[in-house]
C-alpha cells in the first residue's frame, strides 16, 4: 500500500494499492486557497484537507488475509 497521488499511473504503477489525493483536487485545493488569500490578506491561516482517494492496485493480497492462513 502506498500514500502517493492516485491518478498517476507512475506512481503506483497500475500495481500497488494506493491511498492519497487527486491531482485535479490538489489543483483546485490550491487555486481556492491562493484566491480567498488575494481577496482577504488579513484572514487567519487555516488547515483545508484534500479528500482521500483510492486506487485499488493489484498489490493486495485476494481472499484470506495473511494473517488468517497463519492462524489456522
């Protein structure tokens, strides 16, 4: 499992299961940002979390979980 950008094949390969953002999201995330800082200077710095995408890569295992061909 990665932590990376979802829609870029270069990054995950079309492999690995992968968590993160969107690079269209982080763009606009962005652009909005650097707008309401033009429009109000004095506004207080806030924290804007991107939503969370996924990738479902071939990385993961089908079936049991490890762990549970361990056990039994």
């Amino acid at each position: 499992m990665l932590l990376k950008r979802t829609d870029l094949d270069n990054e995950h390969g079309n492999f690995f299961e992968t968590f993160g953002i969107d690079v269209a999201d982080q763009i606009e995330y962005l652009y909005k940002a650097i707008d309401a800082r033009w429009e109000e200077p004095e506004r207080p710095y806030a924290l804007e979390l991107i939503p969370l995408t996924h990738f479902a890569g071939e990385s993961v295992l089908k079936g049991p979980s490890r762990r549970q061909d361990l056990v039994t």
